[in-house]
C-alpha cells in the first residue's frame, strides 16, 4: 500500500554547501547522509517525520553509468549535465513493494522489478531499502521504496525521535505536497495512472496519505510545500533549482 511521499531528490553539485545554505534558509537541519559507493553518488538527508529532502550529487559518473539499475544516478547525471540543480525525481513509501509492483503490472504498467539498496552511514551503520522504477525525471511519475525498518534511520527508536524533532526553524516541520509543471497536463495524468497507479481529479492534484502532488501546466521551478508549527515566518524562495514555500499550520506536529 502507497503510503504518502517518501523523499524529493534534488541534485546538486556539492551536497554539504547545498545542505548548509539551505539550512540558513528553511531552517531544517540536515544529517550526514552517506555513500552510495557502488553507485557513485553522495547525499546529505533531512528528515521532515518519515519524509524526507534528499540532496544528492555525483562522485563517480563512470559508476551511475555501470548501474543502470539504479536509476536515481541516472536521473542525477541528467540534471547535473544539463548545467543546472533541482528536482531529479521523487519516491512513494509503500509497505508492501512487491505487492504494489504485481498489482501495477496486472494493469499495464511497465514498472521495474523490485531492485535491493543500501547507503553507508558516516557512523557504520547501514540503511537499507528496496525499490522499483518506472522512467524517472523531474515531471514523470515517482518510483517506489520500501525502507528495512531498523537501524539508525528506520528502527523504532530513531522513527520516534525524528517525529518528535525540532528543527532550527523553530519546531516540527512536514513535507505537505510538490508541485510539478508538465508540458501536457492530460497526458502526464494518464502516465501516472498507467504507471504508478495514481489518479488525479479535475484540478490536477491527488493524495498520497496526508500529501498532495499537484501536476500544473506551469513553467519555473517545482514548487515544494513546508508545513511548520504556528509561529514559523512563511517563506517563498527559490534556491537549488526549487521553489520553498513554508506555511504555518496544525498539522505539522503530527
């Protein structure tokens, strides 16, 4: 079962800048992420509750281009090489990966087998994962993760503190929705519901547990939406090649 948005990978070309000038704007605090070593790639992480914004860059570009099957490299190296930063693709969370996959191919979607991964935590631990993928890029439908829920990152205790945690922003932050330009609405619709599985109403916009994706025929930067406790300064501002907007409301001390 889909169970809301798991994670935004946006790339850049240095992870630790992009992590430190972004905590000066948002106000979210970022951990050390890690290696991917096989793959080539690097990431810095913040957490938002279970969700969470992924900055990843490229150590090796001769090692994405060896795993094809780890297609978020790929979708990396394509933004990167076109000479800018931003949104490379999304994930959904489901807890039940293979399920999911059975289900979508039984109507017609042509989505990729469920491929195991793992990231090297600065600390030894390891964080483990599965995931499926249709084609990726900025304005094509998510791919899907099931996350090994133990360890440092994913295990009771860790889950716990990071629903509880406050961010220098002052409090809890969520990730509330991302909205995405397309270049023809009815048919990125149809590409997600073929592929994904997920349906859009009239407006452009559907719901993944308690977040919204929105598909507009927009141009500029995806917009992604911050939910902060009462108090937090809105913010509006465009940096990494995406748009930030962070509002107040109730719900993001849930």
């Amino acid at each position: 079962m889909l169970l809301g948005i798991d994670h935004l990978v946006i790339a850049v070309r240095d992870p630790d800048t992009a992590a430190d000038d972004l905590t000066d704007v948002l106000g979210v605090a970022w951990i050390g992420g890690g290696r991917h070593e096989a793959m080539g790639t690097f990431n810095r992480v913040a957490f938002l509750g279970d969700s969470y914004l992924e900055l990843i860059g490229v150590f090796d570009p001769a090692r994405v281009a060896e795993n094809p099957q780890f297609a978020v490299g790929g979708a990396t190296v394509a933004v990167l090489e076109a000479g800018r930063e931003g949104l490379a693709t999304y994930a959904l969370a489901t807890d039940d990966i293979v399920g999911d996959v059975n289900r979508l191919r039984a109507s017609g979607s042509w989505i990729g087998n469920p491929v195991a991964g793992s990231r090297g935590r600065p600390d030894g631990d390891t964080v483990r994962w599965m995931t499926a993928f249709p084609s990726l890029g900025p304005d094509r439908p998510p791919f899907l993760i099931e996350h090994e829920l133990a360890g440092a990152e994913w295990g009771d205790e860790a889950r716990a503190a990071r629903a509880a945690f406050r961010h220098p922003v002052g409090g809890r932050v969520r990730l509330a929705g991302i909205e995405i330009g397309v270049h023809d609405p009815v048919a990125a619709v149809g590409r997600f519901d073929t592929e994904i599985g997920l349906a859009f109403d009239d407006t452009g916009e559907t719901r993944v547990g308690d977040q919204w994706i929105r598909l507009t025929a927009a141009g500029g930067a995806p917009v992604v939406e911050l939910a902060c406790e009462p108090g937090t300064p809105p913010l509006d501002v465009v940096g990494f090649g995406v748009r930030w907007r962070r509002r107040q409301t109730a719900r993001a001390g849930g």
